[in-house]
C-alpha cells in the first residue's frame, strides 16, 4: 500500500514539475526566523528542501504546497527521496 502511494505521488509530482509551488516551515538557522520563499516552480522547490540544510536551512517542518486544493503536501522526507530518485529530471520542462 505505501509503495502505491509513494508511487502515486511520483507521478503527481513529474506531471506537474512545471507547476508552481509553495514552500512553507523553513527556517534560516543564521537569523533564526522562517525563511521567506516566494512562489517557486515544483521541482525547483522539491530541489531546494531536499538540499537546504547544507546551506544552512532547518526543514524538519518544511511543507510544499502544489497542485489544485486539497492535494497532500510534500514533507522534506518526500522532497528528499523525490530529489534522489528523479534529480535533473524535476527541473526540466
């Protein structure tokens, strides 16, 4: 059941790559507040939490917002293994 569901939102995700997206719970660890993300396009934003806490971001509660209302969220988890699984793939068109 979890790999249908990891597997369903691989497909999401790689459809809508292009699509834009929200990031929300990153924390910038010099200054201590969340950091302030702009609309960004999927995978870009999936990219970004997948790699943030090498440059210096808390993303234990970063959440990433796409798609039309209501669908799940992604986790740093899921933007992590997202990134390894597909890498250069989620930033082309």
């Amino acid at each position: 059941m979890l790999l249908a569901v990891a597997n369903v939102i691989s497909t999401t995700v790689l459809a809508g790559r292009s699509g834009n997206a929200e990031i929300f719970g990153v924390v910038d660890l010099n200054d201590k507040t969340e950091a302030q993300i702009g609309p960004i396009n999927l995978g870009m934003a999936i990219q970004f939490v997948a790699n943030a806490s090498v440059l210096g971001y808390d993303v234990r509660s970063a959440m990433v917002f796409y798609g039309e209302p209501g669908t799940p969220s992604l986790r740093a988890r899921d933007c992590e293994r997202l990134w390894a699984q597909f890498g250069g793939a989620l930033l082309r068109p």
